[in-house]
C-alpha cells in the first residue's frame, strides 16, 4: 500500500472514530485499515492510536501527525486545483455550503442552468446554518450572511442585507395599521433567534425622520427558521422584520406588504457573501459559479451595494 493512501486512511480514522468509519469512508474493509494503521505506526515507531475494545483514542503523537498531514494533504489539493486552473475546462466536483434561507429560495432555483452551461462540474450542496471551518471541511465556496474574518479567506459581497418590515393584508385588515413604532406595543411581532448565539434579532424601527433606530417590543411568536417566520407573517400572526431574499416571494405575490421603506444595517458584515479561500489561482470551477451567480443576482436587480428592495414601494414613505 502506497505512503499516500497509508496517510488518507489515518485521517479517515481520526474523523471517523473508528477502523469500522475509517473502512466506510475509504470503500475498504475495517481488517485493511487496521493492517494500514498497523504499518504506518511501526514505520514511525510511535502509537498514533490507543485500542481497546469498545474505544478507538488519538495519542497526543497522534494528534500532532495527523495535523500535520491534513496540511499536506490540503496543500496538495490546492496545487493539484492550481494546476487544473490551466485547463480552461471547468470541471470536477465544486462543493458548496450555503445559509439555509438562502439556499432554498435563491442557489436552488439557479443550479439546474448552472449545471446544463457546465455539465463537467458535478455538485456537492451541503445546507445548513452553522459558520463551518471551511478549509477544515474541504469547501470550495460558501454563501453566507455574514462573513467570517479569517486571512485565509476571500469574502466577496454579492449584495447588502436589507431588511423590510412586513405583515399580511388580512392582519391590517383585522387589527389596523400602526402610524408610529409605538403602536407596535399593540400588535403581535415574530422575533427570530440567531442559532448560533441564541439572541434574538434586534428590531429597527423608523422616526418621524424616516431615520431607523432600534427598537425594544415584546416578541408575540419566536422561530429560529427564516421561512418558518416568513410563512408565519404571512399567515396573519404578525408583524416581522425579514431581510430581502425571505421577503421577495410574499411581496411580489402579494401575500405580504413592506409597511416602511428598506433598512440596511451599516455594518460591514450584514451583507450576503461567497466565501472562498484564499488562492494565487483561483480554480475555474469556483470562478465560473461566483460570475454565473453574480450574473444571474443582477438580472434579479441584485449587485454588490444594492438590491430590488430599494425600489420596492412601502406603504408609508419618507421621501427618500
């Protein structure tokens, strides 16, 4: 068995837990991952593993090779990507982590004329809402709200955030329309909690002025799902403040309406990003999806500083 395939077995076995994950994650057997354990420790005459019968445990010698190779095996990855790059021909498997709002309502609807303008790239879409290490988890590109501040990635804005406070027709219709941000005290509002941090969203309400500021109401309803909270505006069980790509489909088919004008937060990591890492040459796989998606967000009125909820009409204005 050559050193190589030694070194991708070890690293099988300490993601996995076990010779029994190793075997499954390699299309081997746990007897031959085993064996290559085996070889690998008396070739370096050190015990990367403590065996016993119901436990499979890295040694701190163990731990420290396996760091090791990992980078390795990363950066052979990279100049193995480096070096496709010179082939014009995107091809290969592109992996991709995306925000599971985002996911659903705006990557999904895209992938099948990605996938029919470049039938030699074949995806792998993994969909969640946690910030995973996306070098550590081998990730080609990741779409998130918000971006991670790691010198290994590259953080490309494909639009800001802007949120807009929406309700349905049939809840204005039963209880009234608010005229001030204190009327809200009046009226249900669905709050969303963050998983990650478990807070819960701020609200951000406008002045006289048109000006938003944040704003303390009692929470009505609470989801810590972005669709869950958009289909729950739209049900009629309150007021909610969602950022654009939730909002879009309940606006334009009317089963919401924006009481006031977009507000985007000034923060530098509100927006939406493709997150890649780092590379003299990007590989054309990662290229061709971040311009077919830039492409494809424009044509929806989507750019880098801007989006369609600056030109959505609210039901009260400011005189922007």
């Amino acid at each position: 068995m050559d050193k190589l395939r030694s070194l991708e077995i070890f690293l099988a076995t300490c993601d996995g837990g076990s010779f029994a994950a190793a075997a499954r994650l390699c299309n081997s057997d746990p007897s031959t991952v085993s064996k290559a354990i085996g070889r690998l420790e008396a070739q370096l005459g050190l015990t990367l593993f403590q065996r016993s019968t119901r436990q499979l445990r890295i040694t701190a010698a163990g731990q420290r090779y396996a760091d090791t190779v990992r980078k390795m095996v990363q950066d052979l990855s990279t100049c193995e990507d480096e070096l496709k790059h010179l082939n014009d021909s995107p091809c290969g498997t592109l992996r991709i982590n995306s925000a599971v709002c985002y996911g659903h309502l705006y990557l999904r609807p895209l992938l099948k004329a990605f996938c029919e303008q470049y039938p030699d790239i074949k995806l792998e879409l993994d969909i969640n809402d946690f910030h995973v290490d996306i070098i550590e988890n081998d990730i080609d590109i990741a779409l998130r709200t918000g971006y991670v501040k790691d010198s290994r990635l590259v953080a490309r804005c494909l639009s800001p955030m802007d949120f807009l406070t929406c309700v349905s027709p049939d809840y204005l219709e039963k209880y009234g329309t608010p005229t001030c941000p204190e009327d809200f005290h009046q009226h249900s509002w669905i709050g969303f909690r963050i998983k990650e941090t478990q807070q819960l969203q701020p609200i951000f309400l406008p002045d006289e002025m048109g000006e938003y500021m944040p704003y303390e109401l009692q929470r009505s309803h609470i989801t810590d799902d972005g669709e869950a909270m958009a289909y729950m505006c739209a049900d009629g069980l309150g007021f909610a403040q969602l950022p654009h790509f939730l909002a879009k489909k309940g606006l334009e088919s009317g089963e919401l309406v924006s009481l006031y004008p977009y507000f985007r937060p000034p923060q530098p990591d509100s927006g939406v990003f493709a997150i890649y890492p780092k590379r003299e040459y990007l590989p054309a796989k990662v290229r061709v999806f971040v311009d077919f998606l830039t492409r494809s967000l424009a044509d929806t009125g989507e750019g880098s500083t801007y989006t369609w909820a600056e030109k959505w009409k609210p039901m009260i204005g400011f005189g922007r």
